[in-house]
C-alpha cells in the first residue's frame, strides 16, 4: 500500500511539474529601450524577430460588448458559402450557445465546410446534445486537448483563443466566450464588458492560418486550398499582423511582443487586461517606462471579477507601478474581460492574451497588432469610456488597504507563477 501511494504521489507531481513547468526558458532580463515605435526598427523586429510579416491593406472594425459582437458573427456565419472555421475558449449552453450553433448547422446543412475547435476545459458546460445535434447537421466539432491518458502531460495548455473565419475572407478575434455573461452590453454585473473585432484584408490569411495550426494538431489534418485561402484583396489601409504563441512552439513570442511594445514607447500605454499579473521583468519595463516620460494607465477588474485570487495576487504586486506613477484602475460596474494594449497612439494590439503567466506560458493565444494612428485614437476613445467607469486606486490607498487584504494579498502572490 505504501509503494502504491508513493508511485501516485510521484505521478502528480510530474504531472504537476509537466502541465506547470516552462517549455523554455523564460525571459529574465529587461529589454533595453533602443528605438521608438515609429523607427523601421521596431517594424522589423516585430515583424520578423517575433512573429509573421506585417501585411498591407486591412481593415478592423470594433465590436464593444454582445449586443454588437454576436449580431456581426451571426451574420458573417449566416452568409457563409464556402468555409466556417471557429476556435473559441468558453462555449456554454444557453440562448446564445443555441443561435451560435443553429447558424452554424444550418450552414453545414447547406454544403458548407463547418469546423469547429472547442477547448475541453472551456466547454464543460455546453449542453452536451447541443453538440451532437451539429454534429449531425455535418458541423465538425472537436475538442482541444480533451481528457486522455495521452493528454495528461498538458491539461493545463488550453486553447484560449477567439478565432472565427468565414470564406477566407472575413475574421473575428477578441475576448469573447460564447456565453450569456457576453450577451448584452454590460449593463450589469450578470453582463459582462468585452470587446470584439471584425476583420478584412490580408492579414485574415494569417488568422486562418493561426486556427488551422490547432485544427491539425487536433484532427491530423491539414486543411488547404482556396476554399481556406483564397486571393484576398486589400480592405483597407491598415498594416497589421496575427500574432500567436503556444507552449509546443513559440510560448515565450507573445510575452516579447508586449515586452517590445512597452520597451519602445516615449509617450503613452494604456493597457486593459481582465487578469493582469506581471512578473518581475514586465513590472520593471512598465517602471522604466514612466521614468523615461511615458504615461502609463492600466484598467483591470474590480469587486465584480470571476477570479477573486488573481485580483488578489495582482493588487499585491501593484506597490513598485504605484510608486514609479503607473496609474492603476479598477472597472466598477461589472466583470471587465477586456484585453487591448495601445502603445504611442500607434500599435493597438487586441485578442484573446491576458498581461499573466497563464497567457503567456501555459495558453495558446492570438492577438491581432494593428499599426495604424486612427484606429489607435479610436481606441483610445474605447479606453477612456471605460476609464471613465473605472476606480483610481493612488498609492496612498494603496498601502492603507485593511490587514486582512494584505495577508489574502500575499497568499495568492504565492500561486501567481501558475495563474
């Protein structure tokens, strides 16, 4: 019986050490402010140290909260004649769970390729008939890294990505799950606050390329051709790139694209995360930035929040940002599930990645970058809304908050590396 139990206690704790260990070593020193965001450098490196080229001639349309987002996504679905891939996180039942998968069905009825990736863990609380009934509409559904014995050494990499691509031709990325917490427009706390966005140009290409990679990690399957990728014309005059990472391939990329961003700004960052844990190295990049004159504003949530221990392990860390004049916030009216970095009114990077160790080491994730001024000042627009429904917490509050705070505080500190 003794040897039983200590071969199980050794089990979990290489699995322990598997699913929460880094794939690769991690980054550990402040990059060196070398060039602003405006320098072909910084294109460069962004383009072709991190991640795939840049490309010419896209347009992004902003979609805040569900009352904006899902009517889009139904509609781009619905007038689907080719192709529907979707990669999403969270996909539960209810009314909107039931829409989502009425289009989609019907779409594979009419001779449309439908493929759909669900992360197991996200989806375990989708109505399970929900499923087979597109499945025997002809949708394919599978499940991202489901419960195996083949899967244990990473059940904690989960798919976090949003990704919806019609025909080729038209994309969907943000931070939304297909729940009724996203329905609405955050009009309370039943009712989230998120953004969404809709996409053209080629840099769609770069999205769909993005989900397939998953879709034959899954399946074994590659999908090509030009029902997935047909010739795609410019849409607007937006350079922009689909940015990704993954622990089996790239985890640390999308920490060093934020890293890079912020290490290059000379006049503002103003960064919106639903969970924000930095770790050493980003706290002292967002410090070193305000020393050199950059105003820096962080909105996260407040009370109303799905993940108490992470506000928790992140107010505790938020001393040292105080104290170097980071500006912190915290959205009152409801759950902010927001992911949005805007750096010099210049690159606005949006998607599925939030500022923690979660999204950075353990979760596959997509941002779509965007290089263009005037969406950069709309969605600084975007920001300042929610700013304006946003606590400022000062540094004197800060250090004033009750005793009983600081030992919760410091207790979830200690889980912060696996959140």
């Amino acid at each position: 019986m003794l040897l039983i139990a200590t071969i199980f206690a050794a089990v979990l704790i290489a699995l322990l050490v598997v699913n929460f260990g880094a794939a690769e070593r991690r980054v550990e020193h402040e990059i060196e402010h070398l060039y602003p965001l405006d320098d072909p450098q910084f294109f460069r490196a962004m383009g072709m140290l991190l991640g795939p080229g840049i490309v010419q001639g896209n347009r992004a349309t902003e979609l805040i909260n569900g009352d904006q987002i899902f009517p889009a996504m139904l509609q781009a679905i619905r007038a689907a004649r080719r192709t529907v891939l979707f990669e999403t996180f969270i996909y539960w039942s209810g009314e909107i769970g039931t829409e989502m998968a009425e289009a989609l069905s019907e779409r594979a009825r009419s001779g449309v390729k439908v493929h759909v990736l669900l992360d197991w863990v996200g989806s375990t609380k989708v109505d399970k008939d929900l499923v087979h009934r597109m499945r025997g509409a002809g949708v394919e559904v599978r499940m991202y890294h489901p419960l195996r014995w083949y899967n244990l050494g990473r059940m904690n990499n989960r798919t976090h990505r949003k990704l919806l691509i019609v025909d080729g031709t038209v994309g969907f990325t943000g931070g939304v799950g297909i729940a009724p917490t996203w329905t609405g427009h955050a009009q309370d706390p039943d009712h989230w606050r998120d953004s969404h966005y809709r996409v053209e140009g080629p840099v769609v290409a770069q999205m769909q390329s993005v989900m397939l990679t998953n879709w034959s990690k899954t399946t074994g399957r590659v999908l090509h051709g030009a029902e997935y990728f047909p010739p795609l014309q410019p849409a607007g005059d937006m350079p922009a790139q689909m940015f990704h990472s993954s622990p089996s391939g790239g985890s640390e990329c999308m920490l060093m694209m934020y890293l890079i961003a912020i290490t290059a700004a000379v006049r503002s960052i103003d960064l919106a995360s639903a969970y924000f844990v930095p770790d050493p190295v980003a706290l002292k990049s967002l410090a070193s930035a305000v020393k050199r004159g950059v105003r820096v504003r962080i909105i996260t949530p407040g009370r109303h929040t799905d993940q108490h221990t992470v506000r928790r392990a992140s107010r505790g860390m938020w001393g040292p940002l105080l104290e170097a004049g980071v500006e912190m916030y915290e959205y009152q009216p409801t759950m902010f599930h927001c992911k949005m970095l805007i750096v010099d009114q210049l690159l606005t990077s949006v998607g599925s990645t939030n500022f923690d160790p979660r999204s950075f080491h353990l979760n596959d994730e997509a941002n779509l970058n965007i290089y263009d001024a005037g969406f950069a000042r709309r969605m600084t627009e975007v920001f300042e809304a929610d700013l304006a429904r946003s606590r400022r917490i000062t540094l004197d509050q800060w250090r004033r908050r009750p005793a009983g705070e600081r030992v919760r505080e410091r207790a979830a500190r200690l889980l912060a590396p696996i959140m």
